[in-house]
C-alpha cells in the first residue's frame, strides 16, 4: 500500500516521463486540472484519436496502446483521484471497482517506448475553402510534416500550398515545431493563390459540399436587355427553378450542386423561340434558356434596379421572397443602425461573422487608432449594397468564412454600412469626408453598384488616416486575405515604430516626471525647514515677551510690597526690637530689623520685596531647621520665636 505522499510522487513521475513534461509545476497543474486522475491527464495532454496521427506514430500506437505494451485492462486501471491524505486515497479505493489484472492503488506502468520518447504531441485545426482538418503531430516533426499529411488530406502539392497562421516569424518547411513553442491546440490555415477555387477537390466532394450552399444565377434576358440576380439552394431542382411552360435543358430532374454550372455564381442567357411541337396550342411560345460560361458576376446588376422581381422572371411570387433592408433609412443614431445591420445580416447568413463595432465611425476610429500604441488595430470598414449581384457570395463565402471571421476579430476593428439606400450613402459620404478626407468620400463615390460590396482597410497615422486597400466583392477567400496579411504587414511595421515612439517618449517623460517630483520634495523640504525655523523665531520671541511680562509683573509686585513695609524701627526704641540676618540662594545677607509684635507676613513681604516671594522660596531656621513659611503668616515674630535675633537662609521650593 501507498502513502498519499507516495502515491503523489509517483504520479508526477510517471506523469512526466509519459509525456515529456519537464516543468515540475505545470505537470501538476495538470494532474490537479483532471482530479490527479493519471489516464485521464495523459491523454489530454497525448491525445490518440480525433487527428490525423503520421504513419509511425499510428502503426505504435494501435500496437501497444496509449501507455505501452499493456491489456486495456491496464491500461483503464483506476487511478486514486487526488493523494491529499490515506483517508482519500482509500475513500478512492472503495468507490472505483477494481481492475480485474491491477490493483486500485497500482499505478499504471507506462511501456519503455513511451518512457523514452520524451515528446509532446500537438494539435492543428488547420481551415481550407470551407473545409477543416484535424491533423496531431509530435513535437519533434517539421512543418513540411503537415504539409505532407494536408497534402495527402486535401490533394494540393505541397509546393504550390502556403501553410499562415504561426504567431513566430518566418517558418519553413524544415522548422522544427517544438522550436516554436507551441501551445497544445493550434489553428493555422491554407493559402493556394496557383489553384483556381475548384482545382482542390473532385467534381463529387464538390457536390457534396455546395449541397448546403446557395447559388447566384444571373440570367440575362437578350429581348429586354436586362440581367437579373437570383438565389437557390443548390438541393434545388432544375424542374423547381424554372417557371411552367418553359423548355430548360439539361435534364429538369437534376439538382443544381450536379448539374456541373459553376459555384458560386453562374451566367444563363434567356431567349425566346416558336416551339409548336411542345404545345397544343400553336401560338404558344416557350422559352430556352442556354448555360453559357461561367460569369464573376461584376458585370450584371440586379433584378430590383430595373424594377423586376424574381417572382416576375419565374412566376413564383411570393411576399416571403422581399428582403427586408440591411439597415433603415435615415436612422437618427448610428448605434441603433448598426445594430439593425447586425442582426439582419446574422438573420441572412448565420451568426458566424464578424463582430461589427456598435457605435458611430468617429468612436470606431477612437478605438482602433488613438489608444496606446500596443492596443491599436486596423479599421476595417464594410460597405455593403444590395442591388450588387456580389453581395450574397461575398457575405456567405467571404466573410462569413472562419478563417477570415477569426482575422478579422484578432487584428482589425470592423465597422460596417449599407449604401443601398441614397440618404445612407450620402451620410457615409458625409463621415467619410469628416474624418478620413475628400479623397476618400471621392474614391467611394467612383465605385459602381456591381462593383460593391467593399471592404477598406484603414490605418492611423499620426497626422491624418490612410485608407491602405480597398478590396471589392469580386474575390476570392485566398485573395481577401492575402490582402489583408499585407495591410497588417504595413500595419506591424508601422505599429513597432509608433510602440518605440512611445516608450522613447514614456522614458522622457518619466524622467522628467522623477525631476518635477525631485524639485518638488527639494522645494518641500525647504518650505518645512523654513516653517520650522520661523516657528522657533516666533516661539522665541513669545518666549520673551512672556517672560518680560512676568519680570515686569514681579518688579510691580516688588514694588508695590517695599512701599507697603512698615519702616525699620531704631535699635534705641521704646519697643522690643527683633534683628534679622537672611542669606539668599547667591550667598548675599539681608540684614533688617523688625519690632517683635510685627508679624510674619510683614517678614514675607520684606522678603518678596527683595525678589523671592513666598510661593519660589522657603525661610528656613538654621538650628534647629524650621520652615517658617509654613506658619500662620498671623504669628509675631516673638510667637514665631525669632526674637530678639535670628539667621534664616532663603531655599528655593522644588
């Protein structure tokens, strides 16, 4: 048996050597994330199955298991949940039943050739024209790897694919992963700018995945001279299209996703001839539509420009078929339109889309140009117009695409409009002048209906904005972001600049700011030794007058008790005489004489008079030592026994 302490370090063991794991802290982590659960913790970090595993590893793992060369027996064994104490441990014990070949505190013994391969494995979600592909990998394959599993995946040659999306600099195909320290889950995605749309897959998995998507038929009608835009779901029938008494080749039974017309969008050319044969009667004209070449649809217009409905051209009218607008016209606040434009176009074409910032175009520029220069992002701005035939394709399978939606969201702020209505392009016309400049408003202004949607990319410079690219609605997913790395190339290289700007400038700044709080505290200090040194003066100088007020108190105590002394009897008298001799705290005498009836405060006085009144100082007898300042002040001199002589010294009270 274990003990929890045991039983932990155990599990960290072999929880490392299964994986790879070198860091003591994050592999505890990840035990104590799946409950210290050691199957369940490897297999999140080495997953065996959902991925398209290389040969080697596959063929090594489908013959000794995810942990060696055990039963699944043992390699299901249960593991204690967490070690915190016994009582846990054997709490764990009791509730897992247990394995029929290990016991439940056996710990699961990983095969040597797990124990020695040391390596992570990784996972790549990698995105190609409406396609995703889960590829793992250990760490110690190459990016040509990847290329060489995609290639067998998604039937492009390696050297015509482009693998974007690592967050590292440049990476070749000879680029070790575990040198790019990579997280465990990744996402990357294909380019292949040499390969038409549809040279990647058979004309069957075509088929299979445009059968949930929507074409754009542009039919041109050659007597009216006129071209109308219509959609279908591609599980649509020839026969369902086409409007009754009409003769449409190929076969009406085929859908559209089968009948080979091309994706997104096709041109069809309508013309009228006499068909007598089809009909009974022989005044009856029926129309033959012909498939021509497949069309970019940027020369057409819409249907609704001149007036037509789709329910006109096949005779399906229906109020449901009225698309409500992007967003209304004249909306007094900007946030409320967009608002209207975001949810109108997730009720079109789902919500995986771009986030499109919710307020006025100056607050989307304050966001994306005027923060610090690390935060600052590219302004993406959306036009939208649907009387263009582009404008379907390019929401659905542009920017409705996840590539482009997570792009999109990582480095730009997006700001959409709709331009189909008059005012709404004139407002944006407005905006634009406002905060970009004429030449941006003028450059709108040239673009044609069929020409929409456009997608601008912005970018803030320190003096004025620049409109860096503006892509149109006629391209491709590869193209829009190809278009878009290289604006954010641009973008990056002028962000490093203004980030080192803005350090330089944030280093002088905080300099000067040390200097400013430095001179501060220096003037600070002296204001507060120049208080101090005021304060004492001024305490001094009270001081004194206090004490000049006291001295002259005193004098005027002094004074007004010699007046009050009766004067000093002769020796020769009729009256007794007492002579007294005082020597004060200096060592002076004061000699008087005093009648004997006289009393004691009348001795006091003369005392006080002299500078030592009797609340300072004590008159002391010498032998036998009396205080004679603690008598009744009303005794006579003969009662206080101080007659017919006396020596008292002066002491002053404590």
């Amino acid at each position: 048996h274990w003990t929890s302490s045991n039983l932990g370090y155990d599990l960290l063991v072999l929880f490392q050597a299964c994986t790879g794991i070198d860091n003591i802290a994050e592999a505890i982590t990840l035990l104590e994330l799946n409950n210290w659960d050691l199957v369940a913790a490897i297999n999140g970090v080495i997953p065996q199955e959902n991925g398209i595993l290389p040969s080697h590893f596959s063929s090594e793992a489908s013959q000794t298991g995810p942990y060696g060369p055990h039963s699944q027996s043992e390699a299901t064994a249960p593991v204690p949940s967490a070690p915190p104490s016994s009582e846990s441990a054997s709490a764990s014990s009791s509730s897992s039943p247990p394995s029929s070949s290990i016991p439940a505190f056996c710990p699961v013994q990983p095969s040597r050739h797990i124990l020695e391969r040391q390596s992570r494995m990784l996972s790549f979600r990698v995105e190609y024209r409406q396609r995703s592909t889960e590829v793992v990998l250990e760490d110690a394959s190459t990016v040509g790897d990847i290329k060489s599993i995609l290639e067998t995946e998604l039937q492009v040659p390696v050297s015509k694919m482009q693998l974007k999306g690592w967050k590292s600099g440049d990476v070749s195909d000879s680029t070790i992963l575990r040198s790019l320290h990579l997280p465990k889950n990744n996402s990357l995605y294909v380019l292949t700018p040499d390969i038409a749309p549809s040279a990647s897959t058979s004309q069957s998995s075509a088929q299979q995945g445009l059968s949930n998507q929507n074409y754009l038929l542009v039919i041109s009608h050659r007597e009216a001279q006129r071209d109308y835009s219509l959609n279908f779901p591609a599980s649509k029938t020839i026969q369902e299209v086409r409007q009754p008494h009409t003769c449409l080749s190929p076969s009406t039974s085929m859908t559209l996703a089968s009948s080979g017309i091309s994706y997104p969008c096709h041109h069809l050319t309508v013309c009228r001839r006499s068909s007598p044969a089809l009909t009974v009667d022989q005044t009856d004209e029926c129309t033959d539509v012909h498939m021509v070449s497949d069309s970019e649809g940027d020369d057409f217009e819409d249907a609704p420009e001149f007036g037509v409905d789709e329910s006109e051209v096949f005779g399906m009218g229906s109020a449901s078929c009225q698309k409500s607008p992007m967003m209304p016209e004249n909306s007094e606040n900007e946030g409320d339109a967009l608002l209207h434009f975001t949810a109108e176009f997730s009720r079109r074409y789902g919500d995986c889309h771009p986030v499109f910032y919710i307020g006025s175009l100056e607050a989307a520029s304050q966001e994306a140009f005027y923060g610090k220069a690390r935060d600052r992002k590219l302004l993406a701005i959306y036009l939208h117009n649907d009387e263009s035939v582009l404008g379907n394709v390019f929401c659905s399978q542009m920017m409705c695409a996840d590539s482009i939606v997570s792009y999109l969201s990582q480095n730009f702020i997006t700001w959409a409009w709709d331009v189909t209505k008059e005012a709404n392009k004139a407002r944006l016309l407005t905006m634009c002048t406002r905060h970009f400049g004429s030449v941006v408003a003028q450059t709108i202004r040239t673009y044609k209906t069929d020409q929409f949607p456009l997608l601008l990319i912005v970018m803030g410079k320190r003096t004025s904005n620049e409109v860096l690219n503006v892509i149109q609605g006629n391209t491709t997913v590869d193209e829009l972001m190809r278009r878009l790395m290289g604006a954010m190339e641009i973008f990056t290289a002028q962000q490093q600049e203004d980030i080192k700007d803005e350090d330089e400038r944030e280093a002088r700044e905080m300099v000067k700011r040390e200097q400013d709080e430095a001179y501060r505290l220096s003037l600070e200090a002296d204001r507060k030794k120049r208080e101090a040194q005021e304060r004492e003066e001024a305490e001094q100088v009270h001081q004194e007058r206090i004490r000049k007020e006291q001295e002259e108190e005193r004098e005027a105590i002094r004074l007004s008790l010699e007046q009050a002394l009766p004067p000093e009897p002769k020796e020769e008298g009729g009256e007794p005489v007492s002579k007294l001799r005082i020597r004060t705290p200096s060592g002076e005498f004061l000699e008087r004489r005093f009648l004997g009836s006289c009393k004691l405060q009348v001795l006091f006085d003369f005392i006080a008079s002299k500078g030592y009144p009797s609340d300072e100082f004590k008159l002391l007898t010498t032998f036998p030592r009396r205080n004679i300042t603690q008598i009744d002040p009303a005794w006579s001199l003969v009662e206080a026994k101080l007659f017919p002589q006396e020596t008292l010294f002066l002491e002053a009270k404590e």
